[in-house]
C-alpha cells in the first residue's frame, strides 16, 4: 500500500489556525502550531485530551546571519497524509508500517527582505516528528548556529529516566527520578569515563523516557543525525521546559549550514502504555528508504570473540610491556612478549573451533594489531595503521583456517578517539579487510577526538561516523561502531550500520557493575534510534574468576542473560564469556545458539521501564518463537500470554527459569530448565529471581 494525497489550503491570515491543527490517523493525538506574541513560532501537543507537550516556541539562533526566532508571517500551510509499508533489510518485524498526516508551514520574516523558514510536523499514531527546513534563497546560502531553541514544554514534573548531559560519553548509568530532582543528584551522576564533557547543572541526553503522574509515557529523541550536531537537552527546573542544546565544535560553534539544507527531526513518542513506545517505529520511519541497490551482502551476525578476557584483566591487548612505541620504527619480533597476549593464533584457532562447533557466524579479535602498548590517554595522533599485524597473529593462516571451518573473522578498528590518522588509513584499513575475509568491522572511539578540541558529538565528528559507514559500504563491509554518536534511525538509509554501542554496555559489569535495573531501562533510552551491540551471555558472573584482582560481578542471573538476547534487540549478538565456561553449562549455552537475531514478528507482552520488560518474537521465515522476560533488583512474576501462537496448534516450548533460591548477588547461576506444551490459548506465570529472568525457545 503507498498513498501520499497532498492537499494544499491557502487561507488569509485570520482564517490560519483552522489549517495549523492536525490530528494523527487514529485521532488519538493533536497537534496545534501557532505564531505567538512577536511573531515567535509554537506548537503544542495533546494525547487523548491530555497535554503532552504545553505551549513551546521554535527557532534556530544564528551567529553570522539574523536569527530564526522571531518577527514571522505565515506565507501558507500544506497539509498531506502518507501511508506506506516497508520491508527492512533486518529489523524487530518483517514489514513497518509508514502512516502520518503532515502539516508543512511555511514562514517568513519581514525584517529579512521576506527570508523564508518551513517548520514540517508528521504525527503517527505513536508520536509526532518535526524538523526546520531552510530553502535555498536570495537572502540564506550558508550559516552558523548559535543554538537551536526548541522547547519541550512539559505538563508536570514527570519521573525520568535520565543520563547526564555530555559532549562526549553516553556511559553513564540511568538514573531514575523526578525531573525537579536532576540538579541535586547530577554531581553523583557524572561518575568519571575515558573522555567526558557534562555541560550543565541540569543537562540529560536523549533518547529521555518519562511517565507523567497521569500514566503517559513520554520519549524525546531526534531522527536522520546527518550534518548538524547532536541534540542534548537542558531543564528549565522553574519552568520544567526542556530546552534544546547542541554540542559545540573546538571554536563553540554548533553547526555550519548550507541552504537548501534541514535539521534532524525532533522526536517524541507517547502512549498511555508503556509497551507501545518499544514497539514504535516512528524514528525509523522519519529516516529515508535504504541508499543502496544491493544489499544481499548484509546479514545478522551472532558472534563470539577474544575480548572479555581482556575487559577482566585476565589477558592483554598489547604484546610487550613497553610504555612508548612508535610505529613503523619499532621491530616487534625483537621485542619481549608479556606472556598475556590473548590474540595469538593458537588460542584465536581454539575460538574458531568453538563458533565452527555451535553454529556462530563470526570470531571478533582485539588486539590483533601493532600499537596497544601506548594506545589510551595520549593523545596520540598515529596511534595505529588497522593493517600490521602482531608477531603472533597470523592474518593469512587464520583467514585460511577460518574459512575451512565456515566462519568469518571479524575486524577491530581501535581509533583512540584519532579520527584523522583513521580517515587517513580508512581504504588501506577495509581493502586490507576484504582481502583476507573480513566482512564486517567494530570500530571504537575511546578517548578525547583528534582533532583536538572537537568533542563525541559534534557535527564534524558525526559527519566522519556516517563517512565511515558510507565508505565502508564501498567494500561491502558492515559497521559496529562503539563510542560514536547513539543512533537516530539511520540504519534505515544505512543498513550495514548493523550495530553500535553508545551506551554503558556489559563491559561495565567488569568496571564495578551496571546497576540490576539497567537493561529494564535501556529499551526504553538507548535502543530507541537503533540496535545495541550490549555483548550479553556471561555465564561466569564472579569476574575474580578470571582474574583474581577484580572483585566485580555481574549484576545479573545466569538466565537473565539469556533473556537479554530477546529484549535487548541487535541483528548482532555475541555470546560474549569464554569457551571454557559455556562448556560448563551447555545446556543453557543451547538457548543462545538457538536464538534468532532477525524477526518477522515482535510482540511486546509487558513493560514498565525500570522495572520488568517480556518479549516475545518469531524468527524471520521460521515458525519458532523466542520469549524472553527480565526484572529489575526485586522478584517478581512475568506473565507470558502464547496468543501470539497461530490458534489450532500445539508446541513444545523450552523454559529457561531461575533455580531455587537464585539471586543475582548470592545465586546467581541457579537455572532449571524445563519442557512444556503450549497452545494459543496457554498463560504462563513465571517466578523471575531478584536481577533475574526466564528465556523461553518455542518449536
């Protein structure tokens, strides 16, 4: 189905406001856009005659030219109504639907020899997403922002879900209150990271998730990030507005347009049920279709890989023990090994065998490469060239082993924040890829950014991310990026952006741990604008296990983690803990080697954020089912309703449940797994462990 029916209404001024309301396709919410005193644009939002957004202005600051901020006419409005469906290349469902009416303003500012501005609203039945469109004209070629103001002005001082707003790092943990209460509990929020930039006493970062006291859930995100700078907020706590605030470049600058040219669209999703901003593709929606002809060579990918023994001490990245290398100078073979490096291709073949012997696609390798002796906290600009190999590591024996065992070797680009000395190699770095069979890259962004001065966020660094994504394309490679900006729906357009982190991941749980409630939240904040490589699947939760000096654990049950493969959607999966330890527990290793990681069907069965989340999906082009239900630090009981079965039939269903007595801090690998027949018409209780969970496989 594909209608798109334009109407175009002309009114005198008097006669506008009829034409600035619009309603979504299901009547549910309603959208009101009006010039308020001086000529200042404004919308405001309802949903089911409950505000969700009060009356809130609209503008672009400007450096070099008149601003976008006040003194505006209207010239006319268009209003149209789109619906379509779509097939992603992978995704949560085999086919999105694509349904919003639009109201399209057009304004124009007397004072700049009539300057144009058009303000493009499309409200869904689960949001609405606006963007300012600036049209190449006589009086606006090119551009500085100042800063963008768009306002959210909320209904009340709902709970949020809240990072700590930074130019820099997303890898904080959630941190659940009311809005009143950011200013007080931010300094204990800002907990120290590689590189960091908070910028204000009451800055958040989006995707922000609240729940008003009159039960609607709210999301504000953005959608397409492409050339401009990534929006943060910061709270008027007076006022409880939200107010826009874009990262700055080295010069303070926050984006350098060229007419006819758009900002991202600005995003809120809402619902009355929690459930229903999870299943919301809106921000998908508001990307554009896919850029690319073929896209046969991007798949799913489940992965395992030489990385967590590094991540808890137990083995090295680097080779030696040097503290200053300088590549192309030093002769590594004349070197002294430490004895703890992990990528050698011994041990990388013992890797191989596992994934050959359990089905996984591919085998990620850190450390592979010359360079990580002095690689973190320099500032180092030719940090790593991405093609010479260590002295032990073999890049053509293991691309010939690999290959005889039907399995793909997966790349590691380390950039330590050094974009320039990246963008510098990038060619070399995926012909070097491709020609020893590599087809699919984890890219990182750890530190502060070369070139000095420019931060995670800005628009010079997200204009390198999507090079690197676009340029990658080139090579038929698929892109894991780690560290770079959190995602806004551009795998839509971009589809071997098949991963990102962007988050706090499971990483941290080796750092000191993720709080119990953490992977409850993330759904709702974090996976909003795409998928997240989390790395679940760690069995071995002591991380002293590996490596007696780190008395970390992992702030969940063993059965959680296996849950986190269904509620914690990626077409990239990793069983992220080492071989000896699934080996150890293979029978509940089964469930990871069993789940899908692409999708026909998604069925959100219940959810509140922060507190418990249970999923069902059916695998693409199979009739399996993969449930799976997660909970905060408190027990609780997820019901699991099987109406999503087709009716008539009858299945064997595989429970993997907390044992007696688990807990995620004394019992955490306490597991029973049990079989049971279902049918369309079975309710299941299930017991969940504090931190814990259930995984259910359906056949």
């Amino acid at each position: 189905m594909n209608k798109f029916i334009p109407a175009l209404f002309l009114f005198a001024f008097g006669l506008l406001a009829q034409a600035q309301e619009i309603t979504s396709p299901d009547k549910n919410l309603t959208l009101k856009f009006s010039l308020i005193e001086n000529g200042v644009p404004s919308y405001a939002l309802n949903y089911k005659n409950k505000a969700v957004m009060k009356t809130s202005k609209l503008g672009i600051e400007t450096k070099d030219v008149p601003s976008f901020l006040d003194g505006f006419t209207i010239v006319k409005t268009e209003n149209a109504t789109f619906d379509e469906s779509w097939n992603p290349v992978w995704g949560e469902q085999k086919t999105i639907r694509n349904n919003y009416n639009e109201l399209l303003v057009t304004l124009a500012q007397k004072s700049v020899k009539d300057r144009q501005l058009k303000i493009r609203f499309r409200l869904f039945n689960d949001g609405l997403g606006f963007r300012y469109e600036f049209p190449e004209q006589e009086n606006l070629t090119y551009f500085i922002i100042k800063e963008e103001r768009t306002q959210f002005a909320l209904a009340g001082d709902h709970k949020a879900f809240w990072l700590p707003g930074d130019y820099d790092t997303q890898e904080y943990s959630t941190v659940t209150s009311n809005l009143s209460e950011i200013r007080g509990k931010m300094k204990a929020a800002t907990t120290p990271n590689a590189s960091q930039f908070p910028f204000s006493a009451t800055g958040v970062q989006t995707p922000l998730m609240m729940k008003s006291k009159d039960g609607l859930y709210i999301n504000i995100h953005e959608a397409a990030l492409v050339d401009y700078s990534c929006l943060s907020l910061e709270l008027d706590d007076k006022n409880l507005i939200l107010n826009s605030f874009l990262t700055p470049d080295a010069k303070g600058n926050k984006g350098y347009l060229q007419a006819s040219t758009q900002s991202p669209w600005r995003t809120i999703v809402v619902s009355d049920k929690a459930g229903d901003i999870l299943a919301s593709k809106l921000i998908l929606n508001l990307n554009e279709p896919t850029k690319y002809e073929d896209v046969s060579w991007i798949k799913p990918v489940k992965y395992v890989g030489v990385w967590w023994e590094m991540i808890t001490g137990k083995s090295s990245w680097a080779y030696n023990d040097m503290t200053s290398v300088k590549l192309g100078e030093l002769d590594y073979s004349k070197t002294k090994p430490n004895g703890k490096h992990a990528a050698n291709t011994a041990h990388v073949k013992e890797y191989i065998d596992f994934a050959s012997k359990h089905g996984f696609d591919a085998v990620l390798v850190e450390g592979w490469n010359e360079g990580w002796e002095d690689w973190f906290g320099k500032s180092k600009d030719y940090v790593f060239d991405f093609v010479t190999p260590y002295p032990d590591f073999d890049v053509k024996e293991l691309h010939r082993y690999a290959s005889s065992k039907g399995v793909k070797m997966m790349m590691h680009h380390e950039t330590s924040g050094s974009i320039r000395n990246y963008e510098r190699h990038m060619d070399k770095a995926y012909q070097f890829m491709v020609d020893n069979g590599y087809n699919s890259v984890k890219s990182g962004y750890v530190g502060d950014i070369i070139p000095r001065g420019e931060y995670h966020y800005g628009q010079w660094a997200n204009n390198h991310y999507l090079y690197a994504i676009t340029k990658a394309a080139e090579y038929k490679i698929m892109v894991n990026a780690h560290e770079a900006v959190r995602p806004t729906g551009l795998s839509r357009t971009y589809p071997n952006l098949i991963g990102n982190e962007a988050a706090r991941g499971t990483e941290y749980e080796a750092f000191g741990g993720n709080n119990a409630d953490h992977t409850t939240i993330l759904p709702f904040t974090r996976l909003m604008g795409g998928p997240m490589d989390y790395t679940p699947g760690i069995f071995q939760t002591k991380v002293s296990a590996y490596n007696p000096d780190n008395n970390s654990f992992i702030h969940t049950t063993l059965v959680k983690q296996l849950a986190l493969y269904v509620t914690m959607y990626s077409p990239l999966q990793m069983a992220a803990d080492l071989p000896e330890t699934y080996n150890k527990h293979l029978d509940a290793f089964q469930f990871i080697k069993d789940v899908a990681i692409d999708w026909d069907e998604t069925n959100i069965l219940e959810a509140e954020p922060g507190d418990y989340i249970t999923i069902a999906r059916k695998a693409k082009g199979k009739n399996e089912w993969f449930v799976g239900g997660i909970t905060d630090e408190n027990a609780r009981v997820g019901n699991v309703d099987f109406s999503f079965l087709p009716k008539g039939k009858t299945y064997e269903a595989t429970v993997y449940a907390d044992g007696k007595g688990a807990h995620y801090e004394t019992n955490p690998q306490a597991y029973e797994i049990k079989k049971i027949k279902v049918t369309s018409k079975t309710k299941l209780k299930q017991q969940m462990a504090p931190g814990g969970g259930f995984a259910i496989s359906v056949k």
